[in-house]
C-alpha cells in the first residue's frame, strides 16, 4: 500500500503524530500559530491527506491548491472553517471529531456558570493584589446555583451532558431547539420551550448550537432584553452564536447579571469593551483542552485519515457524497 503524504497543520499529542507516522510521510506544522492563508496554501500542496484545525479556514483557494488531497480532517466537532460543499465537488472527503469532547465542553461550560455566578475570578484577583482584609457579610456576594433554572440552547450531544449534570444540583432544566427531543427530556427530565420562553423564564442559559446562517447572531439585543436582570449567559459553542457587541452592552448596562465565555465572534480578537467588564468570565478558547479529551480527538482524526487510506469511508466522514466525485 502507497504510504501518504499527510500535512498536519499545528503540533498535536504526540501519540496521533505517531499513529500516521507509522503508516504514512507525515509533516507537521513546527510552529505553534496559525498558518497565514499563504502558508497553508503552499504547504497542502501535492499532500494526499490534510489534517487541519478549527482555525484554518479551508475554502476553495485552499482545496484547489490541494487537487491530490483526499481528505481533510478537522480536528474539531464542527466544522464550519471548511467550505465543505467546494470539498465535496472536489471529491474531497471530510471529516471531523464528534462525541470525544462532548463531556470536557460540557465541564467547561459548568466551570464557566460556576466562575460567574459567585465571581471566582474577580475574587481571586481581589485576593491576589493584597486586598483580602479578613471575611465580610457583603464581600463579593453571588448567585445561587442549587435549585435554579437552568435553560439548555441546542439539544445535541453537549447540551445533553450539561443538562444532565443539573440534577446534581436540583435544577429545574428548560431546553430549546428546532424541535422537542424525547431522548433527552427521558435523560435529563427538561422541559421543552421555545426560545423566548428559555430565555426569559432561565437563571442561567447555556449555548450548545452549531454555527450556520440560521444560528448567527442567535442572540442579540431582542433576546438579551428577554433575559432576567440576573441571568447569566454561557457560550462553548461558536462565538458569532452571539452578537458581541449587543453582549457589551447588555453586560455594561447590568441587563443581564454576567456571562461566561469560551469562544468570540472574530477569534482570537476580543472587543476591548468585552474584556474590560468584570461581570464577564471570559476563557481563550479552551472547552476541550484536557490532556485526554485533545489526544483522543488527535487520535481520531489521525483514525479518520488512515481509514481513507485504506479506501475505506472515515468513521466520521460528514460528506460521504464526495465519494461520487472521488478523483481516480
């Protein structure tokens, strides 16, 4: 069997590195940033397979500097940073890293409810500058968690863990998506409601969509005045879900108690206005970042690529239709 030309295109856990070296040439990106368009274009050049990240955006620009190629996997669940479509026409396959990180997003997205809601960060840089004097009745006083409503956007793998570790907290669960899912009512006991209704009736809500052009701006000015003045808005999903700037200012004028963030609507820039507020928790991108959850995930985008190898359909592939356009 021909050993392939595979380009990763960021440094991964090494075992996935070792797993495609075994079977394959394999060139790693030794730089640990983001190629710039130029780079990755030449560097995908005459490769039969493409390991690539969320933050490389692979349009046709890129596809047609790749014509050998015959798969790109992502090492991500989504995959929105791939004209996938131009792939397909292509007879590229694709492919992408569900259900591995669902329970380490879901962590991080209670890590984040959490820090908000009884203003972990803040207390700890309060701490840190010499300020801690002794313990007070009013010192940095937060929201209760136990026993509160817990509302649940995007009713997928992730927002199933998230809802189900509410029970843990005696939290009543309300969740919204395109339609009721029975599957994760009999799991979680969460009530289904339409959006308005998750968004005005929640203490804390928790986004779990993908990003397409029906869920972009999601939430903006209308569903944010629907919140509760003490509501606390999580995002792990994408960061265009929310509309940033309408965030700004909904957090600046206390229209909402606070927000936890994990992703940003032009990553990696963070509006000044955003990281200048207190009641805002913000992380850099990181739901996923535990040593076994990353190294699955390379593992399973490395699994992906061999099994294209071996002309066999990836386990994860989202185009199999490209199949009818494979190139001989």
């Amino acid at each position: 069997m021909k050993r392939w030309n595979v380009y990763i295109s960021r440094l991964l856990p090494k075992p996935a590195i070792d797993l495609l070296a075994d079977q394959c040439d394999v060139s790693v990106n030794p730089d640990d940033r983001v190629l710039s368009k130029e780079e990755l274009i030449d560097q995908v050049r005459g490769r039969d397979a493409v390991l690539c990240l969320l933050t490389d955006t692979i349009d046709a620009a890129v596809l047609t500097a790749s014509p050998s190629a015959q798969i790109y996997a992502n090492y991500a669940v989504g995959f929105d940073n791939i004209d996938v479509a131009a792939a397909t026409r292509s007879g590229i396959l694709v492919s992408n890293t569900p259900g591995v990180l669902t329970e380490a997003t879901a962590d991080m997205a209670w890590a984040l409810l959490f820090a908000a809601a009884r203003r972990v960060v803040e207390a700890d840089r309060y701490t840190r500058e010499g300020k801690f004097t002794g313990w007070g009745p009013l010192l940095f006083l937060g929201q209760d968690i136990s026993g509160r409503t817990l509302g649940i956007i995007g009713a997928g793998r992730i927002g199933l863990s998230v809802a189900r570790k509410a029970s843990g907290f005696d939290m009543k669960v309300l969740y919204t998506d395109i339609e009721p899912n029975n599957d994760f009512e009999k799991h979680t006991g969460a009530s289904y409601a339409d959006l308005e209704t998750v968004l005005q009736e929640s203490d804390f809500i928790s986004i779990h969509v993908p990003l397409t052009h029906a869920t972009k701006h999601l939430i903006g000015a209308r569903e944010l005045s629907m919140m509760k003045e003490t509501a606390i808005l999580i995002n792990t999903s994408r960061g265009p879900v929310v509309d940033e700037g309408a965030l700004i200012e909904a957090l600046k004028e206390r229209q909402i108690g606070g927000a936890g963030l994990d992703v940003y609507e032009n990553e990696p820039r963070i509006e000044p206005g955003l990281i200048e507020l207190e009641n805002a928790v913000l992380a850099p991108h990181i739901a996923s970042a535990t040593v076994e959850t990353r190294t699955r995930m390379a593992l399973m985008a490395a699994e992906n690529i061999l099994a294209a190898m071996r002309g066999e359909l990836p386990p994860n592939c989202i185009n199999p239709e490209a199949l009818k356009h494979k190139k001989k």
